[in-house]
C-alpha cells in the first residue's frame, strides 16, 4: 500500500559537499520539477528528515519518495543502494529485490498558461544527474510478500554521488498481521488499445507480430500488477485487426478466427481479468465508431449512419457474438466475459440500444451486458445486466449523474445487477486523474467507490499516446518516424481536448492533461506513472475499507464482551470519518496527509480485528 510516510526532523542534519537527500511523502506532489531551487526551497529540503517510517499489509504496496538537491553544485553519477529490511526481533528479512527504485521525471503542460512542469513519469532507475540548483525525486515502492510475517522491518538506502560523501535515508517499515487479497474485489475497469487510431502502439512497438504480441502481454501484466483487472472497450479482444479477424463460411455466415487472439485470451484469464467481447460497441454516431472498429469498417462502413437500422448489420454482430460465446464456452473462458452494448446513447438511439441488448441476452443469456452511461437511466431498465454511470456531471456545481439518479441504481443492485461508475473529463470539483491535478485525486474515487457500495471503476484510457484528428477530438500526438525526434528524444505532449457539442460539456472548460495517459512507452515495454502509482493506492484503500467493515461484522456476530464492543465502536468511528473523507463525488477530503493518517488508523483497526478474531 504506497503511503503513508512520515517526515520527521532529525537533528543535526547538515550539507555534505553541497547537496542533501531528504525523504518525503508519496501521495503529495512536491510542486513542479523546476530547473533550479530558491533559497527557501533550498532550506526546506535541508530541513526534511532522512528518516521514513512506512506500513503495509502483506502483498500490498507502500511508496515514498527521496529528493536530492543540489545547491552547492553538480550531483554526477549518482546511485543507489538498498539494503534488506530487517526483523529485529526475529531476524526476518524482506529481500532487497522487494524495493524498487524509480527516477522521477515532468511532463510540461500545453495549452494552459502559465505552462508548468508536473512530476510523474517513473523511468526505470539508472545512474543520473542533478544540475547544480536542481531538485531530484526518486520514487521508492516497496513490496510486501504474501508470506511476510507481521512486525517492524528496517533497513537503508544510500546515496552516492560521485566525488562526494553518502548519504543514508533510513527505512522503517511496519508490516500489519493482515494480508491484500490476491484479487481485487473491485472491478477496475481500464482501457487499453493497441490500434494505431488512438495509441501507435503497433509504431512505437515495430517488429514480428510474435515480438509486438509478447510486448502485448507485457503491457497486461503491468496493469494486472497495479491491480487492474478488467479491460474496458476490447481493443485486444474485438478490435484489433493484427490479433483477430472475421471470416465467412460458404453461406456468408460470419465468426471470428481466433487463431491469434486465443493466446491473449489465456492470459486474460490467467491473470482474473474480464474483457468485453462484444462488437461494435454502438456509439453515438456510426463514423466514430467505424473508426474505433476497424474489424467491421471494411465491411459495412458503407452503412454510415444506415447501420442503426440495418437487418444486415445486426445480422453480423448476432453471428460474430454467436462465434465468440461458442468459442469460450468450449474453452471454459465464458465467466470472464462480458458484452459492452452501447457507450452513452442519446435518447434517440434507445429504441436500438433495446433491441441489441435484448439480441444480447437471447444469444448469450449468462454474459452480462454494460453501458455506460450519462443519461437518466430509468427508461432502459431490464436492459442492462452492468450500469456505468458517470462519476461526473455536466453541470459543476451539482450531483454527478450516478448521485442524481442513486436510488435506482441502489434498486438494481438489490435487483443483482452490478453498478460500476467512470470517470470522464470533467474537472473539479470531481475528482479526477489528470496530470496537473493532486495525487489524492487519484485515490479518493476508490473511497467514494466504497463509500456508496458500489462494484467498480472505470477510466477510458491508459495509454493513449497519440490519436489525429477528428477535429474535435484531440489527444497529445506523440508518436514520430524519426526515433531522434520522439520522445524521450523530445518533450512528451499530454494536451487532451473534447468539445463534441453539448456532448463534450465541461470537457470544453481547461484541457485535460496528461487524460488516458497513465502508463508511457518505454523501449523495453511500459514505464509507469505517480498517477498509476497512486491508483493501485486507492485500490487498495479499498479492500481496506472493505476488511474493516467485514472483520468489525464478523466480531459483532461473536459473544458480546465489554473489550469486543469497546473494539466495535473504535471501528465505528473509523469507519465514520471514512465516509466524511469521502463524503460525495465534488465534497471530499483533499488533504493528502489527512487521508493518509486516516488511512494508518483503518490499517492498524484491521490488525488489532484480527488478532482479536483469534481469541
């Protein structure tokens, strides 16, 4: 669980050959990278303690940061190195190879002025620099094994420039007597696209189709590593014409072959993650969609908007889904699937969003079927077996549209359908995960998430690199032919702009940095972001949230005891303050060390729950 650190001033702390390591608090950006310190600054670092205390469950995660500067001169060369943490007590060890290290690098923002420089990308550690004047943070994310036992672990990380004196940050971890589950129970439900009309990933990525599918792969390990585990829009799985394609028997009958996609199908599932297998899905208007579905472009692009009532077109997305649940089905994959019907249909396309999804359940009738949606969702009750609505809403000052319509969709949980919400582009007062926004925004949706009971949350996008065009629709363009003029080469561009009419709404309010882009293409496969760090944070807040609940209900069904209820009402006040933190999607604690001293209260609760469960 990447969190809480806690500074603390360690006397004596001084200058060695001109410059300081100090260490600081992972959920709070330090403000932008900048070229060089000012005085103040400079003593502000100087002041920061070299002493981090962190606590985590097992198979959970827990990060912090050190930041070097240099006031005094040039840092050349610099490394680090990490020793074990250790048990005392015990002699336990967590091995070094547990501890990863990370150099932090800024994205500058465009289109908003004054342009600034903002902390995220986490390159792979190697030895850096540090200008003279400058500010370095290195991520450190530490991991906890499973079999871990509970108890206080210490050990050191050493800098060292060259030419000059160490410097030693002293690590001090607390492993709770409590473990994160292997899965999620949260759907965390992320985009991730290889066509080259959204990412280039096929470009940035050149090579066999046997190297460009095992980089595939490693991109889904990356995302099932930070506890992402379902795949949101079925670039991989209905999409991409490289990995699947549609076929006709003599009678003109259409499936898919499955030849190529079946290798990432078993790692999908594998890993515990669903996937959408239904195409198109529908959008508002048939030219984005064929754009978004080459697979069914060539066939019946001819349709354009005639497709919404087309015999033929629903003749072939029958057969093509036909194929696929038959498919799974044999192979016994079918439990991860669902069919993503329609993407926020206007009120004129519900007639035809009725009559798909019931195709869908005549044809598959045990796949669920999810729309997401930012309508008032009454009239299409019955009609969808997963709700999607959005965390947002497009007026700012008021309810995000799955609070103006709670009680139904409370209605249709009790029901047995599932509620998922997404976050879009709308800005605050709603959280969200753009670059220039406050790391706690990417964690307090998975309270919110926990706070109203529901079952998971979306976001369009992870790596959405580079996408031309149409007009109204623009993500950073970060793909080059020259390997010299892209970037790392050059700056990275997360400009993101939507005004698709009355359909873009607030999205036409401030660009949306850095949107869909929370993992980057590195040479050997995905570097990782702050953003994505905290993420998994939040995903984890929220299996914690859930355990406290689970283990204080377990403890009430035991024999009351003046301890047990005196334990019961320490949870309930916990539990309480929870639910203030995150109070409703635009009223949420936006205090980042707030949240996370609450955070270590709701961890430590759990620990003392459990230990108590025992007796």
């Amino acid at each position: 669980m990447a969190t809480a650190t806690r500074k603390r001033r360690e006397g004596g702390k001084k200058l060695v050959k001109g410059y300081h390591a100090s260490a600081g608090n992972s959920l709070v950006k330090e403000g932008r990278l900048k070229d060089r310190l000012t005085p103040r600054e400079t003593a502000r670092y100087a002041a920061a303690g070299t002493k981090v205390e962190i606590a985590a469950a097992r198979n959970g995660h827990e990060s912090f940061q050190i930041f070097l500067a240099a006031p005094g001169g040039d840092l050349k060369d610099v490394t680090l190195r990490k020793t074990a943490l250790i048990d005392d007590q015990t002699g336990r060890k967590i091995d070094p190879r547990h501890i990863s290290f990370f150099v932090v690098k800024s994205v500058k923002t465009r289109g908003k002025k004054p342009d600034k420089h903002w902390p995220d990308i986490l390159m792979p550690y190697k030895r850096f620099d540090v200008p003279k004047g400058g500010l370095q943070p290195v991520w450190v994310s530490v991991h906890v094994p499973k079999g871990t036992r509970a108890g206080e672990y210490r050990g050191q990380i050493e800098v060292r420039p060259a030419g000059a004196a160490p410097q030693t940050v002293q690590v001090c971890l607390t492993v709770w007597d409590f473990a994160m589950p292997e899965k999620t129970h949260l759907a965390t439900v992320f985009g991730f696209t290889t066509l080259d009309d959204g990412s280039r990933f096929y470009d940035f990525y050149p090579g066999s189709p046997q190297k460009q599918s095992a980089m595939i792969h490693k991109y889904l390990r990356f995302l099932s590593d930070h506890r992402i585990n379902t795949l949101f829009y079925g670039y991989v799985t209905v999409k991409d014409p490289r990995i699947l394609s549609i076929k006709a028997d003599k009678k003109g009958r259409l499936s898919y072959d499955f030849t190529k996609v079946d290798r990432h199908l078993r790692l999908l599932v594998e890993m515990g993650m669903r996937f959408n297998i239904f195409a198109p899905p529908f959008w508002q208007e048939a030219e984005s969609l064929f754009r978004f579905n080459p697979l069914l472009k060539e066939r019946f692009g001819h349709l354009g908007q005639g497709l919404f009532d087309s015999p033929e077109f629903d003749r072939a997305v029958a057969e093509l889904l036909e194929s696929y649940v038959e498919h799974l089905r044999r192979k016994g994959w079918l439990g991860n699937a669902f069919c993503y019907v329609w993407d926020e249909p206007p009120a004129e396309r519900y007639d035809h969003m009725r009559r798909m999804c019931a195709l869908v359940k005549k044809i598959a009738p045990e796949v669920p079927r999810l729309t997401v949606a930012n309508y008032p969702p009454m009239e299409l009750e019955g009609y969808s077996d997963i709700w999607c609505p959005n965390v947002g809403g497009f007026e700012l000052t008021g309810p995000g549209c799955y609070e103006q319509h709670r009680d139904f969709y409370s209605r249709r949980q009790r029901a047995g359908d599932e509620v998922w919400w997404y976050i879009a582009c709308q800005p605050h007062p709603f959280p969200n995960f753009f670059l220039d926004y406050p790391l706690v925004d990417c964690r307090i949706p998975f309270w919110l998430t926990w706070r109203y009971g529901l079952d998971g949350v979306g976001y369009y996008g992870t790596n959405a690199w580079h996408m031309e065009g149409p007009e109204v629709l623009h993500h950073g363009q970060n793909f080059r032919p020259d390997p010299a003029d892209r970037w790392p080469n050059r700056p990275w561009d997360p400009s993101w702009a939507c005004s698709i009419g009355d359909v873009g709404g607030a999205c036409t309010v401030a660009p949306c940095q850095g949107g869909g882009q929370l993992v980057y293409p590195g040479p050997d496969g995905p570097i990782g972001s702050m953003r994505l760090e905290s993420i998994r944070d939040g995903i984890e807040d929220y299996e914690y949230l859930r355990l406290l609940e689970r283990r204080s209900a377990a403890l009430a069904r035991k024999r009351s005891t003046p301890a047990r209820q005196k334990l019961l009402r320490a949870s309930q006040r916990i539990l309480a303050a929870a639910r203030r933190a995150a109070r409703d999607s635009n009223n949420w604690e936006q205090d980042g060390q707030k949240l996370l001293t609450l955070r270590s209260k709701i961890g430590r609760q759990i620990e003392v729950l459990t230990r108590a469960m025992r007796k």
